[in-house]
C-alpha cells in the first residue's frame, strides 16, 4: 500500500521525466555531442540545448526516440518580444519538438502583466504554428509567492503546456555577498500546482540530483524535471530495483534547506 512516502514508478516511466540538460555556457561542441549520446542511451524525454546546437542534436539524435528541447531568451529573458518570437519560432522551424523560453524577470517584478501576458502569448502561438510545445521558465528564485502565482494564472489561460520554476543560473546576491540559488524547492512546486490548471504541466528545473528527491517532486505532481545527473540518478533507480515493471519505492523527503537541484 502506497504511503506520504512512497510512489509506484517504472524505469521508462522516470526517463521520460528528464530533460537532460545541456546549457553550461563552458560546454564544447564534444561535451555537447557526449551529452547528447547520454540522452540517446537512457531515453530520456528531450536533450536541452542552445539553440545554435540544434543541427548537432538532430544528428547525433535522428532515428531515436529524444526530442530536442531548444532554449531562447535564456538565461535571463532579456531579449525584445519580437527577437524572442522569431528565435522560438526559428528553433522550432529547424527542429525543436519543445521550447523553453524564460519571461521577462523585470518585467514580472515591475507586475507589467499586460507586458508578460502578450508576450508569453505570442511566444506560445508561434511555437504551436511549429507543432512545438511551450515550457515558461518563471525563475522563482527571483520572484515572491505574489509573482508565482500571477504567472501560473497567465500560463493556465494561455494554455501553455509547462511552467517552469527555474534555469539554474538565476543566481541571486545572499546577505553573505556571494551569488547562489535554490531552484526547485517545495514551497515553490506546491505553490505552483495549487494555481495552475490541471492541464498545466510542471517542470522542476534548478536541477534535482538524486532520486529521492526527484520521486517526491514526483509525488507533488512534477512531471518533467531539468537535469544534468540523469545517468547518476537513473543508475540509483536501477539499484533500488526500480526497472520496465511498476514498482513501489519509499523515498526520503526532500527538505527546503536550499535546492531541489540545478543545471
């Protein structure tokens, strides 16, 4: 009997959860195709890269069953509405099955909503125009509770099919003086499915690097994450028995004591 602590789950089933993520901005054409294969052996959902990397990914790609998962506007959404429509719809022209786009974090702060509102709009039709899907990058490390749900209310009436807690590179200043983040955190994912509608998908990305918190993320509904442990992750499943059969693992809670992972 399943309990708070435990959830029945499939090896397949936890692979098509991962975007694997590609973005550091250090990474070479070599780590990239490296990558890409590691996406390709472990059948994850999407491979998410640069755009300018979308020719590599669709060869190293091709005949398998990864999608490509272009970002734009990334990492800080800085970009005009219109650069950001054409490189979405662009990425989606040249092969993006799903695009991730990051909203325009002054403009969210600034509750300019008319702003984000139109913006996240076009982005979605343009990218639907493609037969691609739309994932919203909030960075809610930035954000108050306010902000969060604000946005989960546009997305739902938008009817985009993620949102999305974070990038990974949102870094914020801390009273220390250094830069850090938290990603996805509970509070944050909680928030977020409570406002969203039930079509809504959400993305826990800010990276989860161990299984148990990826099956408790799970249990509060995540179906996507972003993450750059996939082999590391998928290998702990197959250690705990997790394999092509339904099978029910208890999982430690996960704590807000800093990030549910990163990039």
């Amino acid at each position: 009997m399943a309990t708070a602590n435990s959830i029945t789950v499939t090896l397949p089933q936890l692979a098509k959860m991962i975007d694997h993520s590609l973005l550091h901005p250090s990474m070479t054409d070599s780590e990239i195709k490296a990558g890409l294969a590691t996406a390709r052996q472990n059948h994850v959902a999407t491979a998410c890269i640069k755009p300018y990397s979308i020719e590599l990914a669709k060869a190293e790609l091709g005949g398998s069953d990864v999608l490509i998962c272009p970002v734009i506007g990334f990492p800080h959404g800085n970009s005009t509405t219109a650069i950001k429509v054409a490189e979405a719809r662009e990425a989606a022209k040249a092969g993006g099955s799903e695009i991730d786009m990051v909203v325009n974090i002054g403009k969210v702060l600034g509750q300019d909503w008319d702003y984000v509102s139109h913006e996240i709009q076009l982005i979605n039709e343009a990218v639907a125009a493609e037969g691609a899907i739309l994932k919203v990058i909030f960075e809610n490390d930035y954000l108050q509770p306010e902000h969060i749900i604000k946005l989960c209310g546009i997305c739902t009436e938008l009817n985009v099919a993620f949102a999305k807690t974070s990038t990974g590179f949102g870094f914020v200043k801390q009273p220390s003086g250094e830069y850090n983040y938290k990603g996805a955190t509970l509070e944050h994912l909680t928030l977020m499915r409570q406002h969203l509608g039930p079509k809504v998908q959400i993305k826990a990305a800010g990276g989860v690097r161990n299984l148990d918190d990826f099956l408790h993320i799970m249990k509060l509904g995540v179906t996507r994450i972003g993450a750059s442990a996939t082999v590391a992750i998928l290998e702990e499943a197959r250690r705990r028995g997790i394999g092509e059969q339904p099978v029910e693992v208890t999982f430690k809670p996960m704590h807000d004591q800093g990030q549910a992972g990163g990039y």
